[in-house]
C-alpha cells in the first residue's frame, strides 16, 4: 500500500514538474507498467524548443501523457545518454519505450510533428503496453508477433536493458 501511495506522489511529481529525469522516469516505468516517453533535444535546437514549447502542452491538454511516464534528456547535458537514445539519428526524437516480458521494446517518431501524429503515436504506444499487460506467457506473445500487424514492425528491440537504473551508461 505505500509503494503505491509512493507511485501516485511520484507520478503527480513528474506531471505538476515538467519532464523526469531519465533514470527517474525508467523506474518508474518498471514500477507502474506505463510505457516511459523520453524527449530527446538540446536547447540550442529550434526544432526541439517547438516541440517541448507549443506542441507538446497541447498534446498535455487532454491527459494523453498522462498515461505514460516522460522525461527529458539534453544532448548537451547528458551527451552519452542522448546519443544512445538517439541512435545517432537527427533531433528532435520522442522514444517510447515499454517494458515487456520479454525485454524493452521501443518505438521512435524524429522531427517536429503536429498534435494529431504525437497523439497517435502515443496512444499506439500506449495500446501496445495494455496488450502487453494482458498476455501471458512469453511463448504466447511469440506466436502472436509472428503474424503481428504493421505497428510491430515499426519496432525495434533496443538492448535488454537500454541503460543500468541510474541512467548512466556501464562501463
């Protein structure tokens, strides 16, 4: 019962205070099952200042990202971090990741986008992550992704742990 009391003040935290930091929101993540949205940029990037400044409140309006876990991480700030989020690719990237039962799955969406894509991309993010929470043993999850739809094939499977707990890289 304090766990969860613990959660819901930490995820209250992380709504009313703007974006988490990575290692924050990834715990999260593993604790409530929600799928953690991790914005990276860098605050020179007027791209990125777009989509954390007009863009993103609009899609925080009706409660979508509400339903996951963000964070945010500056490429100037956190460099290492960035650049393994990013994959090397261009900025701005909102990565999605959820956690699975078998392992971390995760979805990309590069560039500045309206409302409607982030929307939709989220709310596919969020889909996967109930249907995840609703199958059973891995074997089953298996048999089902060998006919999976087009939305499975947009993602990738990033390492098994995509970063230790303190968001730092090992090593």
């Amino acid at each position: 019962m304090m766990t969860l009391g613990c959660m819901m003040v930490l995820q209250v935290g992380l709504l009313g205070a703007g974006p988490a930091t990575y290692a924050t929101a990834r715990q999260a993540t593993l604790d409530t099952g929600k799928p953690m949205v991790v914005l990276v940029g860098a605050e020179w990037c007027p791209a990125c200042a777009r989509l954390k400044d007009q863009v993103l409140p609009k899609v925080r309006r009706p409660g979508l990202l509400d339903k996951v876990i963000f964070a945010a991480v500056d490429l100037d700030e956190e460099k290492e971090l960035g650049r393994q989020l990013a994959k090397g690719g261009s900025i701005p990237q909102l990565v999605l990741f959820r956690h699975t039962s078998d392992g971390w799955r995760s979805k990309r969406l590069v560039g500045v986008h309206e409302v409607a894509a982030i929307e939709e991309f989220l709310k596919e993010g969020i889909a996967a992550a109930e249907s995840d929470k609703r199958k059973t043993p891995p074997a089953a999850a298996a048999a089902e992704s060998a006919g999976a739809n087009s939305t499975a094939a947009t993602e990738s499977q990033p390492p098994a742990d995509p970063l230790p707990a303190d968001g730092k890289p090992a090593g």
